[in-house]
C-alpha cells in the first residue's frame, strides 16, 4: 500500500466483479474506471442510479423476452428477488473488508456508486437494450474484433461463396 500510495495515481481501472480496487480507489480518494459486463444481482444498476424495473427488464436465465405476461412478470420478480439475496450474500465480505479498511460502514451499493466511468462490455446484438446513466459507454464485447479489409488484388465478388450460409 505504501508503494501504491506514494506512485500518485490519477485513477484505478479495475473489474468491480471483485471489488477491491475500489476499495484502494477510495481509499486513496482517486476516481475509479470500471471495465465489466455485468454483476450479478444488478448491483451495477442499482449502483450507477439506472432504471431497472424487474417487471420489464428480463432476467437472465429466465427465457423471457421484452414482451411478458402477467405470470411471466411475476416469475422475472422472483427471480430478481433472489439474484438480490444472493448477491448479499456473496458480497459480504467485501462489504466487512470495505468497511475495516476504509473504517465506515459500506454496503455494495454505495461502494460501486463512487464509479467515475462505467465501460459495459455489452453487445445489443445478443442483449436487450436497458437505461443507462451518460457515465456509462458501451465497449461492446471483448470479441467484437474489427476484420480484416479485403486486399486490393481481391474484389468484393471474386470471393468464394459461404456454404453455410
């Protein structure tokens, strides 16, 4: 921590998955960039103030799509109740380190709220598309490589027909 405290930081880039660059970020009171797809539970959401209505954003594992029923409505809620509770519990020990290391009481919640600038490796192509806050950029996913342009020798229609397609 010496080492990191006297390097003079102008920000941590880390994955709030496992939030404890976070917790050095506030620590050394320096903004922090966050680089994810998503967390469980919907904390980011809840984090970063989005809208986020489990009765129309579908929840992952739940098959559903934009347009549910009352029952299926019902079955997103449930679901998002639990993802909730589960989240507390898998992050209460980062909640109890936080709190010790920083020496205030911090939940999850207000931990991931200090975040400066979300960059969501989300792609609308396999995603719903959701509210977001103008503090978040969407990277797209980690995949999405640009291709290569053809070569000059090669023109659009020389080239051999797919056959998978």
């Amino acid at each position: 921590m010496g080492y990191i405290e006297g390097s003079n930081f102008d920000a941590v880039f880390t994955d709030p998955m496992l939030p404890c660059g976070q917790i050095i970020a506030l620590h050394l009171s320096i903004p922090s960039i966050f680089f994810l797809r998503g967390i469980p539970g919907g904390v980011d959401a809840e984090a970063a103030q989005c809208p986020n209505p489990p009765s129309y954003v579908p929840r992952i594992f739940s098959s559903n799509t934009d347009r549910m029923t009352f029952t299926q409505r019902v079955k997103n809620l449930l679901i998002s109740s639990s993802e909730f509770l589960l989240c507390d519990i898998v992050y209460s020990q980062f909640e109890s380190l936080a709190s010790d290391f920083l020496q205030r009481p911090m939940t999850m919640k207000e931990l991931l709220s200090h975040g400066a600038i979300w960059l969501k490796r989300v792609d609308f192509v396999f995603e719903y598309p959701m509210p977001v806050m103008p503090n978040m950029v969407f990277i797209g996913g980690i995949n999405c490589g640009q291709k290569k342009p053809l070569s000059q020798g090669k023109k659009p229609n020389q080239t051999k027909p797919n056959p998978f397609l």
